[in-house]
C-alpha cells in the first residue's frame, strides 16, 4: 500500500487539478456534468464563482441557490440547472456562489469532484473555497444538532481515504481546513435557534450494515456489538456518521482548495436506527447547514 502524505502534490502551484495530460488534450468532455471546453466557454460561465457548495440531492441544492439568491440579494432573477441536459447531477450558479449536488456515497462524490475540479481549472476561477452540506447521523447528540467537522475519518476512525488506483491501495490524508470550521463554529453562535458543535466526522461505505445499523436487509452482528462499535467511535471524538466526508477532504486536499464539511444530525444513533421524524422538521433540520454556510458566505462576499 503506498502512502502518500501529498507533499508530492502540495508541492505543485497549480491548484484545482494535478495531471499533466490535461493540457494535452484537444477538448475535455465533463461527461457526467453535460460540459465541456469544446462547447462551453467555462471561464465566461464559472470565472467569478468563489464559493463552491455541495449537498447530496438535487432539490436541495436548488432551494439552497434560492436561498442564497436571496440573501444576496440576487433574487429577481431566474437560475437554471446548469447541468439540466443529465440527471446525473444538478449545477445551480447565484453569482459568486455554485451549488453542486453529488449523490449518495463516495463513488457518486468522487466522480462528480472529478468533473467539478477540472470545470474550476478550466474557468481559470482564484480562491475558491469549498463546503460540503448534507445530513447524518449523530452519537450521542440531539437530533438537530449541527456538526462542523473537525477530521473527516474512516470505519476504524482514522483521518485517511482509502483508494484503489492499478489494483493498488493508495491513502490519502483527509485534512480539512481548521480555521474554516473554526470560522464556522464561531458564525453558528449568531445562529442560536440549533445547537452547533466540532467533531470529527465517520465516512462509511454503506448506510446499513456499514453504520452499524440493524435494519437493513441483512445483520451480520448482535446488539452488543453495534454498541461497542458506536462507543469506540464515541471514545475516538466521532460525533456524526456519513457516506462522502473522507473523498470530498482527500479530494479538495489534493487540489490545495480550503474545504469544510458542515452535516446536520437527523438522529442519535445510540438511541435508534431508522430515520422517524416527519418531513417538517427533516425540511427545518436540513436547512440548517444552509444556513450557516449562507451566513459564512454573506460575510466573506464583497
Ligand atoms: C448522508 O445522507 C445520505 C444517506 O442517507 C448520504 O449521502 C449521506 O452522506
Ligand atoms: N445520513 C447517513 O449517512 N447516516 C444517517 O444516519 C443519516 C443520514
């Protein structure tokens, strides 16, 4: 297994991208994101974006480009879905602020920040940072709660994404921007109607068995052994369980962007597994995240 603690590609001044073929190429087709440089005149489209937000459902990254319209008070006119000619992903643009959504997962995440990556190089954008919003599950907190994350860590609570390139193991460090999450975590206490902490944050590859859930179709552990797990994790500072925090810190790592995760909590997984709150209070939960980011951005927009 090689280990790469990216000084190799730190090192580089590029941003963004590290792959010498790129320039290469006649034309780059962003195939899943229904762009690319021969059709598209992505540095007119993306140059001035300055903010890059991720989440995993469309719908909801369209209520977030919005929101955010309206908060910078963009609101009168109309944004479409950029990347509308694919269901693959939904691309909304509100002046300096692109709302991207990713799927469920770490393959869905990757390739997306994939495509998204290169749009960034190709738009020649500066000083972009990125957040991801999304939903998760807690341990030991309130549902509700708000989650800044500290270490984006894997299954056995290490802050480090797995891969496999050429049939090989590559590791990648997940390090995020700690002065973005402190920044944020100070932001949210002008936002008291949640409760807002910093912890690190557990990526799994599954949402059942993966979490330690004993609801899904199979259950290969007993009740003891889901509880031991969760307080290891506990023990370790895991304060929220997802499916894309570990590539979405690799991946912004890799490409020198400043980056941040900021999930809400939909349950408290050492009280319960299945997700039992109505869709009211999933709607008010899970515009939490956006409200925190939008206010992150209100202060940092010019
Ligand atoms: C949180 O919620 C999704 C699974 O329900 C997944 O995308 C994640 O990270
Ligand atoms: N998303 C997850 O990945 N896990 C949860 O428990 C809730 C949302």
């Amino acid at each position: 297994m090689s280990n790469r603690n990216n000084e190799e590609e730190s090192s580089q001044s590029s941003t963004y991208v590290n792959n010498p073929h790129l320039k290469d190429m006649e034309e780059d087709v962003l195939y899943h994101l229904n762009l690319a440089t021969s059709t598209h005149d992505l540095h007119e489209m993306f140059g001035d974006v300055k903010f890059v937000c991720v989440g995993g459902s469309p719908q909801r990254m369209k209520s977030f480009s919005e929101y955010i319209a309206g908060e910078l008070g963009l609101a009168d006119a109309e944004y479409p879905n950029i990347c509308g000619g694919t269901d693959r992903y939904a691309m909304y643009k509100t002046g300096p602020v692109l709302s991207v959504s990713h799927g469920i997962g770490i393959p869905s995440m990757s390739v997306m920040l994939h495509e998204l990556n290169k749009l960034l190089y190709h738009a020649r954008c500066t000083d972009i940072t990125m957040i991801r919003m999304g939903t998760s599950g807690g341990i030991g907190l309130e549902p509700g709660t708000v989650v800044v994350t500290k270490q984006a860590v894997d299954s056995r609570f290490q802050p480090r994404f797995k891969q496999t390139v050429l049939g090989k193991s590559v590791v990648w460090s997940t390090e995020l921007d700690s002065e973005l999450a402190e920044e944020l975590l100070q932001y949210s206490k002008e936002l008291p109607e949640f409760n807002t902490i910093i912890g690190n944050t557990m990526c799994t590859m599954d949402f059942y068995e993966g979490q330690a859930r004993m609801d899904g179709s199979f259950c290969s552990f007993t009740e003891e052994d889901k509880k031991k797990y969760l307080d290891e994790a506990h023990t370790a500072g895991v304060r929220n369980i997802e499916m894309e925090s570990s590539v979405f810190a690799a991946m912004c790592k890799r490409g020198n962007i400043p980056a941040a995760v900021v999930c809400v909590t939909l349950l408290d997984r050492l009280k319960g597994d299945q997700i039992t709150c109505s869709p009211d209070v999933l709607h008010n939960y899970e515009k939490r995240p956006q409200g925190l980011v939008g206010l992150y951005i209100k202060k940092h927009e010019k």
